[in-house]
C-alpha cells in the first residue's frame, strides 16, 4: 500500500496558482514596453483582440492605447493658400501674402537658430565678409520638414519656369538683421554663371528670387528696389497697398517693402537671354530697432554646355 502525505496536492495547487499569479504580474508589467517596441501593425492586431475581464484594469487599458505622432511633430498643410499682387511689370515684382504660415515660420526658426554666422557675400567666386552686408545668415537643410514644405510651395509658384529635371529650387537661406544693420544695394543673380556642383559642365544662375519675411518685431529695414516703379502711381483715394502699409514709393525713388511675417517679394532676376537685370539691385535698409528674418529662397536655372 502506498502512502502521501494529506498536503501534497494543495501545496502544488498553491504553487500553480503562484505561478500563474506571476505571469500576469508579468505581462502587465510589459505590456507598455511592448506598445514601444513592437510594429505598429502587430500593435493594431493585439489591441483588436478580446482581453479578459478578469485581468487587471491597468492591463486592459494598456491594450487600448493610441499610437500617436509626437505633439512637435511638424504637418506640411497640402490646401494652404496664398494671395498675390502685382507690384511691377518691368521687371516683373510679384508681391504674396501669406506664402508662409505660423507653424512653418516656428519650424524654421527652430532649424536655424544654431546655424546663425555673420553673413558673406560672392566676389570674385569666393565668399567673403563685406561692410556691405552686416546681418547674420544659416544656411537650412534641404531634408528639413518644413523647409521641403515651403520649397514645394515655391516650386508650384514658379510653374514651367522651373524645368522638371534640369533647373532646381536651390539651397535655401535664412538672413536676421538686428539693430542697424544693413545690407547695401546689390543682385543675387551672378555676373558669371556658376558651375554646376555635381561635377558636370553645366552652368546655372538664380533665375528669380523670393524674399520671406519670418519675423518682423522691428521698424526701418525695409527692401529698397531703387529702380522699380508700380504698374501705376497710386490712386487719389488711396492705394491698396499703401493704405495696409506693406509698400510704398520712396522718396529717393523705387519701391520699398516694410517687412510683414508671412508674407513674400517675389522677382524675376534674368532677362530672357540669361543676362542679369540691373533694375532688380535692391537693398536691406538699416534696422531702426528690434529684430526682422526673412527667408531666401533663389531657383536655380541650368544652361546647356556650351
């Protein structure tokens, strides 16, 4: 006859039971872990099984969780829209309002602010610094979110200007200006087309320029075009522009735009033979106080080797 002891089977009970105990406890205590690490798809077949009622409340609303995109995350709006007016024929000055919105110009900034160096100039093909140009520049990558939002808004500005394949948007630049500085009379069209930087023997040069300004907690430093005229002197009842203040004639001649956030000076650098148009030299007034940013975005048009 074989003999047990009475507490043989309640003790192994009592250790299944522990056991099962601890694998919960496990699970639970994974189950955030797992919502970090794991696909999203696998995520999503997890959260759309049956959880038992009889596991803890915090484990079952683990599985209910949202994936989300961070609360910084930067959303390029495909239906922003903008307003346009013509300011100048010949040349051509287009003036836009609100190419740029309030989240983009605070992404830019954000990309920026710890690529600001004293700004340069081209002479002779090289950059150097001048007493002409006094503010400070940074170059912004072109991967960056929001700059490949605002680039793709220029880019359909532009239309058949710019050539599938052939031309490009080109680099794009922020300029800040504090307290009297300046940036004298000058063009951003080249006297002498630049090579092509992948190596081959085309030559490009900007074919036009757009002038957005991101921050304008300032007064004075307004963009002079000294030998632009408007399509028409203003109305004795008024002018559009010059009642909502965003341009006016300058009593030295020329046009000049006071800087307003948001908003964008478009123009047209070349001629049609390639050359450069004189009548686009402008200038960044000095600033009387306080702080202005702009953006400078300059297409690039390619010419066949020679």
């Amino acid at each position: 006859m074989s003999t047990s002891s009475p507490n043989t089977t309640p003790s192994k009970s009592r250790a299944k039971l522990a056991g099962i105990s601890a694998t919960a406890v496990l699970l639970a205590l994974g189950i955030p872990y797992f919502y970090n690490v794991a696909p999203p798809q696998l995520v999503s077949l997890v959260s759309d099984l049956p959880v038992p009622s009889y596991l803890p409340s915090f484990f079952r609303n683990a599985t209910t969780t949202t994936l989300k995109e961070p609360d910084n995350a930067f959303y390029c709006d495909p239906t922003h829209s903008y307003k346009t007016q013509l300011v100048s024929v010949d040349p051509l000055i287009i003036y836009i309002h609100n190419l740029i919105t309030p989240p983009e110009i605070s992404a830019l900034l954000e990309t920026a602010e710890p690529l600001f160096a004293p700004s340069q100039v081209t002479k002779g093909g090289r950059q150097q610094k001048t007493s002409d140009r006094t503010s400070s520049s940074a170059g912004l990558p072109r991967e960056d979110p929001a700059v490949k939002c605002v680039l793709a808004r220029a880019r359909h500005f532009l239309g058949t200007m710019i050539r599938d394949g052939w031309d490009e948007m080109g680099p794009p630049q922020l300029v800040r200006y504090t307290a009297g500085q300046r940036f004298n009379v000058h063009h951003d069209w080249f006297d002498t087309p630049r090579w092509a930087p992948d190596g081959s023997d085309r030559k490009w040069n900007r074919v036009a320029s757009f002038f957005g300004i991101l921050q304008d907690n300032c007064t004075g430093g307004e963009t002079h075009f000294p030998f632009a005229k408007p399509i028409a002197p203003p109305s004795p009842l008024g002018e559009q522009g010059r009642v909502a203040g965003w341009w006016r004639e300058h009593e030295d001649g020329g046009l000049a735009f006071r800087p307003v956030a948001g908003n964008a000076i478009f123009w047209i650098n070349l001629h049609a033979n390639g050359t450069g148009d004189l009548r686009t030299n402008h200038a960044g007034l000095p600033l009387e106080d306080g702080l202005k940013t702009a953006m400078n975005i300059w297409p690039r048009h390619y010419y066949a080797a020679d």
